[in-house]
C-alpha cells in the first residue's frame, strides 16, 4: 500500500497488478491525485462542490473528494475509450467511483469499530519510511515537502490518510490470516489446479447455416428501432480555433542579466548550504514489546558502557533497534537539521565533534547520539546558479504575460468586430482545425473540456457564428474557436445501415442453426459414433485429441471453461456438450481424459504455490466481507453529486 503511495509520488502512472485492489480504496481520491494525466490532460467537468457525495453511519464522503477524483480519473478513460465516453459510461464509471469512497469509509469504520488502532509511533514510522521521501537511502523531509507539495498536500493531510491506510491495513491481514490449508488440502488443491484435460473440439461457423435463412422487412424495422443508438449520429461541428500556451509565451521571454542579478541578491539566503552533520546513534526502541521505562533503563545502561569505554560500532550493532543504521555501527551519514525529528535534531546540532549525548528521547524511543563530524554552512555564486535563476524568473514572467494576454484577450472579444486571424496575429495564437468535434465527446487535440463543449454548442457559437472563448484547458492553455459546418444530431438512416442489419440478422439465424446442428451432434456422439464421422458430417474440422490445462491460453475462454466443469470421464466413456461461443461461433466439444501433472518434491515451491493460491482466496473473503460491512452500514447517497 505505502509503496503504491510512493509510486505515485514519484511521478509514476499505472498501477501495478500486484497490489491488493484495497489498497486503492483506502486512500479514496488521495491516490487518484497522483495519476499521471496524459494526452486527454484538457478534460474538466464543471461539479458539485458543496455538500456530501455520500454519508456513511452518519460520517460524510466528501463531495469535492469524490469530484476532485473523478476528474482526475475521466482523462484515463477517455483515453482507454479512444475520446468518446457515451453516457451511460460515464454514469457507470461515476457510480463505480462513488462506490469505492462509501467502502473505503465503511471499511475504516469497522476497522475502528472492531478495536484496530494505529498509534502516533506507527505514523511517523511509516512516514519516514516511505520510499518517495528517501534521498540516497536517508529520510528526508525537504524531499517529503516537496513530493506532497507537488501534489498539493500538507504532511497533516498525508498523515491523516496514511493512519486510514495502515488501520484498515490491519484488517484486511487479520481476515487474510484466517485463510489456511492443511498439507492434505494444499495436495488436494494443487492437484485440483494441475489437472489437465484430455478433448477434441469441432468449429461450426453462423455463416455456414445462413445461407437459406430469410429475413422478412418487418424484422429489419424491429432490429433498427430496438438499436437506434448503435445508429445515433452526435451533433458536430468542424471547430476552428487559436490556442494560447504557456509553452510559446515562455520561449519568447528574455531575462535581463539585470534582473537575474538582483533576484540573485534577494534570494541569496535561499542558495546557501546549511550546515550538515555526520552522526551515529543507537536507538532503544518504545513499543509493545517494551515499555517507556524499560527503554530508559537499558539506554542508560548502555551510555554507561560508552563512557567505560566500550566500542560504539559494536554497541549499536548489538543493540540498537534501528536495524538499517545498526549494520553500519549507528552511522546515519551526513544530513541537515530538516531531517531529523526536533529532540533528536536539537540535541546533535549543540553537539561538538566526537561528542557522545546521553540519552535523548523521540517519539521513536531513547537514542544515544554521537557527532562524526560537521561540514559549515556554505553559499553557491551567482554562476552557479544563474541557469536555475533564469528558469525560475523566465517562469515568472511568462507567467505573467500568459495571464495579461488572457485578460486582453477576452476584452477584445467584448468589444467585437475581430476574426480568427487578426486575433492570431495580435495576441501571438497558434491557429488549428478539429475537423470533427462532437457533441460530449469533443475531438483531439483540444480534448472533451465540459466548459469548452458547452460554449461550442451554445447558441452564440453555432446558432450567431460568434467566435467563442477563450476556454481555459488546463493551468496552461486557452482557447478561442469559431464553429463551421454544423451538423445537428441525427441518426443513420435505415437504407444506410440495412444491409448490415441484415447480415447480423442472418448470423444471428445461423447462430441458432448451427447449435441446434451442434446438439444433434452431441447426442450421436453420446450414443458411440466416432468424433471425426460426426464432424464430417458436419462439414467441421475435427481437431486432434490433446492434455489442455486449465490456463491453456489457445483456446476460446468459454470452451476451455466447459471443458473443465463437465463431469470427469469415467469408464472410457467420454463427456459431451455443445456450447455457443462470443459472437455466434458454436463448438461441439468431447473430453476424453483426465490427468494430473506429478508433483514437485520441492516444499518449497509446493509452499510457494499454496500461498499463492491462499492470497486469491483471501481476496474473495475479503470483497464478501467488506460487502457485507458495508450492507449492515446506513448509506445515504447524493444523486446531484456528479453535475452533468
């Protein structure tokens, strides 16, 4: 979970299989922040950003949680969906989402409610160890702030949504735990998984019993009615715009070496070095397995061997809790005050050089400290860093033009009288064409903006042939467009799509033909006659007899399926069925034998296996008992809560 968490905040998309899909629950729309945005990065939706999404026992889902990660989420599905998200899609991804916050919630409840806690120590413990805030393998916390600022969180945030993480954490190990087998039903199971099963099959294609069939004129009317929106054309319009990018003001921006200069004295402060310290520590730690004063007690102890006389390095390899520092003697490297907890930081940094503190108390237990050495407090001149200077005020003043040119912009288009063109060339635009732009699904590269396709389906736009805008997209871009070629929603035409409704009607015919043929076949292959006559005779391939396992992944999903839930042969008398595959194809299949591959003597890896499979199975009981947690919760739901 905390490294999917820093995935994130490492800039990385995607979401690699092998989490626990509860683990995405837990932290709601927190996770959903962190998704690389893609080439749809422009999609908005304008929403409901008061109020409740859901309530759960009283305890509110955030509306703005639930849109903020909606919005993030839309971008991915758009791009999954090649730019169009019908409706009805879209209302079913909502509701998905909406669902996954009220489970997340109802999770965290009942974990609290069952007794789980997660104690200020294990917080912290998780926060410095998160992976995004490591530099060179040290906890960090300037890397921490700038990874949460990046995403715009503050650490109370971040640590509010990691306790919610590590608690509902702790029940799903506690029901994962409850999921054993005895050695006889880990062989029973893995038996179970080798099988492999012996079948010959035989293809019937709709097409080959189509032919004669018959497709009367009221039938084509019924199918072109019963699916007129598989024929819905959107309103379109051929999209003329000029967009203004943050990009192209940027490249166009020169920074006097005056002004680097002065903010180079300005922000002196800011390019110093502080001062780093090299240190060493033991670290007796308070937990459940010891107590405050038991820790005290032995910290001291051990300060009393330091002062005796006795070696550091070994003392810390010995007895310090911190087991990454314990293996190196103690030694924590070099690192600034920021990095330390205050007790801890408070006390190094009044240190001298070879110095050896008595013991000093953290929220992590009792440390004994020793100072290694120090590097002074350091500045970097102005040619050092005159290169990230000129980024940073260039930034700055693009930034600043970018804005102005949008304020100017939209006057002008108040005051009239201005075309595309002569807006390009006063303001610096860059023209382009969406030669198709739809209604809800908008056309690349300008993307499915809500408030954009709005204005261009406005009366002002399409009905006046005003230029409409500009339309922010994103922090960084803004758009002016003028609508040509509108084409009001309509629907093919039945003479249009005839012949292929047609053709799915005549399939669809063949479809029931070649079962009826398939289950004929069935019972004489019951009643003894060989496979390959009653395939010739069906004018099928007969494919050779072979061992399939339950994974064999050159066969139809549904064959294979079928395959392994009819009855075990018994007797050299074989099983039969006839089955209708996706999209009409029909299969006659016959399973012959059953094996079972030898096991490996390896424990090992028999163990390995087992584990395997027992984590499948915790995840089953866990989505049947977080379903049932969640029946038992009093759900109230916000139906305006996504605004269309």
């Amino acid at each position: 979970m905390l490294q999917n968490i820093g995935d994130k905040l490492k800039g990385m998309s995607g979401s690699g299989g092998g989490h626990r899909w509860i683990g995405y629950l837990i932290l709601g729309a927190l996770i959903l922040v962190f998704v690389a945005w893609g080439p749809y990065a422009a999609v908005d939706l304008s929403f409901n950003q008061s109020g409740y999404a859901a309530k759960v026992n009283g305890e509110e889902v955030s509306a703005e949680e639930v849109n903020d990660a909606w919005r993030r989420r839309l971008p991915q599905l758009m791009q999954s969906f090649g730019g169009q998200l019908s409706e009805e899609q879209r209302t079913q991804y909502q509701q998905q989402l909406l669902e996954s916050s009220i489970l997340a919630l109802s999770a965290h409840q009942h974990a609290r409610k069952v007794g789980f806690r997660v104690s200020d120590a294990q917080v912290a413990q998780a926060y410095h160890e998160e992976q995004a805030f490591q530099v060179e393998g040290k906890f960090s916390a300037q890397a921490a702030r700038s990874r949460l600022a990046s995403v715009g969180m503050t650490q109370q945030q971040y640590e509010s949504d990691l306790r919610k993480s590590l608690l509902t954490g702790q029940l799903e190990r506690a029901i994962g735990s409850t999921d054993f087998l005895t050695s006889a039903d880990s062989r029973r199971l893995l038996a179970l998984l080798d099988e492999e099963r012996e079948l010959r099959f035989a293809m019937l294609q709709p097409e080959a019993y189509s032919a004669s069939a018959t497709v009367e004129p009221a039938a084509i009317e019924a199918w072109y009615k019963a699916h007129a929106e598989d024929f819905a054309v959107p309103e379109s319009v051929r999209l003329d715009y000029a967009e203004l990018t943050l990009a192209d003001v940027a490249a166009a921006v020169v920074v006097p070496e005056d002004k680097l200069r002065e903010r180079y004295e300005k922000d002196k402060a800011r390019f110093m070095q502080p001062e780093t310290r090299q240190a060493s520590h033991i670290l007796i730690a308070v937990d459940d397995a010891t107590s405050d004063a038991k820790a005290a007690a032995q910290a001291k102890e051990i300060y009393g061997k330091l002062k005796a006389g006795g070696d550091f390095a070994a003392l810390a390899k010995e007895f310090s809790k911190d087991t990454v520092s314990a293996e190196k003697g103690g030694d924590l490297g070099w690192a600034g005050r920021e990095v330390y907890v205050k007790e801890f930081a408070d006390r190094l940094f009044a240190m001298q050089s070879g110095e050896i503190s008595e013991p000093v108390k953290t929220q992590f237990g009792y440390h004994i400290i020793r100072l290694d050495g120090v590097r002074a407090e350091a500045g970097r001149s102005f040619d050092d860093v005159r290169v990230e200077l000129t980024q940073t005020l260039s930034n700055e003043l693009a930034a600043t033009e970018f804005a102005q040119r949008e304020d100017q912009l939209q006057e002008r288009l108040e005051q009239g009288g201005s075309n595309l063109d002569q807006l390009t060339r006063e303001f610096g635009l860059r023209r382009g064409t969406v030669e198709h732009f739809e209604r809800g699904a908008g056309g690349l590269p300008l993307g499915s903006d809500a408030e954009l396709n709005r204005m261009v389906f406005s009366d002002t736009v399409v009905g006046q042939h005003r230029i409409g805008g500009p339309v922010q997209l994103g922090e960084d871009r803004i758009t002016v467009f003028q609508a040509q070629d509108h084409k009001p929603a309509s629907q093919k035409p039945l003479d249009q799509v005839r012949d292929g409704i047609i053709s799915e009607l005549k399939r669809e015919q063949g479809a029931v033909a070649a079962l009826a043929a398939a289950e004929a076949a069935a019972a004489r292959l019951k009643a003894g006659e060989a496979f390959d006559a009653v395939a010739a005779s069906l004018k099928a391939k007969a494919e050779p007899a072979r061992f399939v396992a339950r994974s064999a992944p050159d066969l139809p999903v549904e064959l294979r399926d079928a395959a392994f839930a009819l009855p075990r042969p018994t007797d050299g008398k074989p099983q039969v069925q006839a089955l209708k595959l996706e999209g009409g194809t029909v299969a006659l299949l016959q399973v012959t034998g059953s094996r079972v591959k030898e096991f490996s003597d390896n424990p090992q890896l028999q163990q390995l296996r087992t584990q395997r499979e027992l984590q499948r199975y915790s995840v089953r009981d866990l989505d049947a008992y977080l379903a049932d947690v969640v029946a038992k919760s009093k759900v109230r739901k916000n139906p305006q809560v996504f605004q269309q």
